[in-house]
C-alpha cells in the first residue's frame, strides 16, 4: 500500500528508476502488488511521458502530479561562445516565444537541439546550478520553430 508516497524527480527517466526502485519493478512490470497513490513533484511536462506510469496506473495506482514552484518556460534567445575554441556556450533565454531565437528548417533546428541535450545548466531559482537536458522544439504559426525548456528559472522583469 502506497498511502501517500512522494517522488520528486526532474524527468522521465527518473522517474522510470524511482518507480522501478520504489517498487521493485523489472523491466517486464512485475513486481509486489500495489495500490494507493503516488504523488510525483515534477518539473517538466515531458516527464507525464514515463513509460512506467501505465503499468501503475492499470494497477490502480492514482498518480498524483504536482508541478515544482518556480518552474517557468523559458526560450532560447540567443547562443553564442565566448571563444571559438571553446565547447561551451552562454544561451540568453527569453519568455515569449516571438523574442526567440528561430529556426527556418526542422533539420537545423533538431540538430542545434540535439547538442543542446546534453545538458544546459542554469543559476536555479531553488539555489545553486541546475541542469536543464529536456528541451522542446516547437514549430511557430510562421512555420519557424524555436527552442524551449521548463526549468527553474531566476526571473527578472524588464526594465
């Protein structure tokens, strides 16, 4: 019985292991009869998208989402490298998708994606870095697209 069990994880991977861990689950979906609910504080919406969930929820597990404070959408303004050489990039973010940094083509845009995955870290509004690896492609009305993530960003108002 789960009563109110808490899980807080930060992406669908994550979740997937805290759900094998916590109840013992391989990769087949056996595992200890449960039942009850598990409240999972989350940051991304990508996270929903864990492939344990249904297992859980055909159990009669209630999932209970809980999205983590402070988290905000934010979108890639502008990339650039403070030294050709260099592998690392500073990224402005924005909020309003208009103010982003947009693509023409789906390819270009995939592949900027794709390196961008391996992880963007950030000054975090919870303290510290955090390290951003679920970002989202979306395809504008105009047919561009732009980048966005859900993390836990520092707001600060324009000026």
């Amino acid at each position: 019985m789960l009563d109110y069990r808490r899980c807080d994880v930060n992406n669908a991977a994550e979740l997937d292991a805290a759900i094998r861990d916590i109840f013992a689950l391989d990769q087949a979906g056996r595992g200890d009869e449960i039942s009850g609910a598990l409240h999972v504080d989350y940051i991304s919406e990508a996270t929903k998208s864990a492939s344990l969930i249904p297992t859980l929820e055909a159990r009669g597990v209630e999932i209970v989402w809980r999205k983590k404070p402070n988290v905000r959408k934010g979108y890639i303004r502008r990339v650039w490298r403070e030294r050709p050489e260099d592998n690392h990039h500073t990224i402005e973010f924005c909020e309003f998708a208009k103010d982003a940094l947009y693509w023409s083509g789906r390819e270009s845009a995939e592949r900027d994606l794709s390196d961008l995955e391996r992880g963007v870290t950030i000054p975090s509004a919870w303290g510290g870095s955090y390290v951003c690896r679920e970002l989202t492609l979306e395809q504008l009305p105009s047919g561009e697209y732009v980048i966005s993530l859900e993390a836990p960003f520092i707001y600060t108002p324009k000026s």
